[in-house]
C-alpha cells in the first residue's frame, strides 16, 4: 500500500484491522519480548539459531503493525447502503445452472473458502457496480461461464 492511498473497507473489516494492531503491540510483542529474553539467558547469541528467529519475528511483527496502522490511517468506511448495484459489503447471489453467493469485502477480509472474495479479485471486479438482472461473463479454468446477478443484499 503506498503512502496516502485510499484503503476501503467495511466497518467490520477496519475493527479487525484495529483488533490486530492491539494483539499485534500487546500479546504478540510480549510473547517475542520473552522468547528473546530465554534465548539471551542461553549465552553466546552469534549462534543462537532460537534467538535469530525470535529478532527476525519481531522484526515482521513491526512490519506488520506499521503496515496496519497505515492501513488504518487511510481506511475509507464504505456505508453503501444502496442495494440496486453491488458494492463493497454486499452479499450477491450469481445464478446460470448452479447458484452461488458471494460476500463483496476488502482485500484483507478476503476468505474464498467463506464465500468472502475481494472487491479487487478478478469476480469482484466483474461484478462490482452491476444490477440485479446484469449478466456477467467470469473466467474459470474451464473456460469462460455466463452469470446473472440474481440477488443483491
């Protein structure tokens, strides 16, 4: 994510982001904090493999919490609560001789196996802005499948 840029989500998708900062700063930093302190008590760090890896954990647990603070920083709420075109924290059901339903969230919400895609993920964006009625064509490994957008909650 660059620096200022816009970072859309749902409300629910930005108080999991918040919930992971506080884990992130507090429990997480605290359990490193410690492994790091039990691998100093070993003696000679320069070949101590236990306390390398516990710096290198700590190093991407901050990463980690800086990359989500920015997140947070620039975290645009979507209160699209205008169901006749999908938008981001939409539920849409897609039917041709199966019906699927499918959750519009942002890219860290993102669950395939939930029914979660991204609003960025390839259907996300083919079915992004349509209307119930709207037929959609999705690329499958099997070739291209014609959709109409059936329901949008």
């Amino acid at each position: 994510m660059g620096i200022d840029e816009v970072y859309e989500t749902t409300k629910k998708g930005l108080d999991k982001l918040v919930e992971e900062v506080k884990y992130r700063e507090n429990e997480l930093r605290k359990k490193i904090a410690t492994q790091l302190n039990e691998m100093r008590s070993q003696g000679d760090l320069r070949e101590n493999d236990g306390y390398s890896m516990a710096v290198e954990e700590q190093h991407i647990n901050e990463q980690k919490i800086a990359e989500l603070k920015e997140k947070i920083k620039n975290a645009k709420v979507v209160k699209d609560l205008d169901k006749s075109q999908v938008g981001l924290g939409d539920i849409v059901t897609l039917r041709n001789s199966k019906v699927i339903t499918y959750e519009i969230t942002s890219e860290d919400d993102a669950n395939p196996l939930e029914g979660k895609i991204s609003h960025k993920s390839p259907i996300g964006m083919a079915i992004m802005g349509k209307k119930v009625g709207e037929k959609i064509d999705i690329k499958t490994p099997k070739g291209v499948t014609e959709y109409t957008i059936e329901k949008i909650s």
